[in-house]
C-alpha cells in the first residue's frame, strides 16, 4: 500500500510485518502489570509475554490488541516476547493474507 504525500512530492510505502517462521500471532487478553500480557496465540498456546527493554517504549499495548509474539527457545508454549503491535488496518490485511487472527 502506497500513498503520497501532497506537500512533499513523496511516496510513502507501508511495510506488513509478517509472521516469520518461529513467530505467531496472538491477541492480548489481560494485562498483567508492567509491561507483561497474557496472550492467546494462533497456535491455541496462552503465554505469557513481555515487552523486550528495547521496545518498551516504542508502542503502547492494551486488551483487545494482535501482536506478533516471538516464543522463547525455553518454555516456548508458555513464555514469549511481544516484537510488534498490529494496527486496525494491518489487521484488516492480515485477513486478506489468509493469516488466523484469535478471538
């Protein structure tokens, strides 16, 4: 998807992060203090997952939110880390993709 930005002149283009192969997606459903979550993966895991101290700062996470869950090598069906936050119209992309989005 590309648009242009009238002033400028310029095209700015937006990039879809797509799950890799050792990442799902998941939909937040609590929020356990801090920067922990409890999420609900497209794999039917729950895990428990944090904000990186890398990322802490980069974007607000509430209930209701699909992330991209990266899950540890150790405890991997139980722990994870949150790399990104998807927004509405991501979402709406993801669909058409054919990637499952939990309920």
């Amino acid at each position: 998807m590309a648009y242009r930005n009238t002033k400028k002149n310029t095209e700015v283009v937006h990039v879809l992060m797509v799950p890799r192969d050792d990442e799902v997606i998941g939909l937040v459903t609590k929020s356990l203090g801090a920067t922990n979550f409890m999420v609900f993966c497209s794999d039917k895991n729950e895990r428990t997952c944090s904000i990186p101290g890398r990322l802490k700062r980069r974007f607000w996470i509430k209930e209701g939110d699909v992330v991209l869950v990266k899950p540890w090598v150790v405890q991997g069906d139980k722990r994870g880390d949150i790399v990104w936050r998807y927004s509405m119209m991501d979402r709406d992309m993801l669909k058409q993709r054919g990637y499952e989005i939990p309920r």
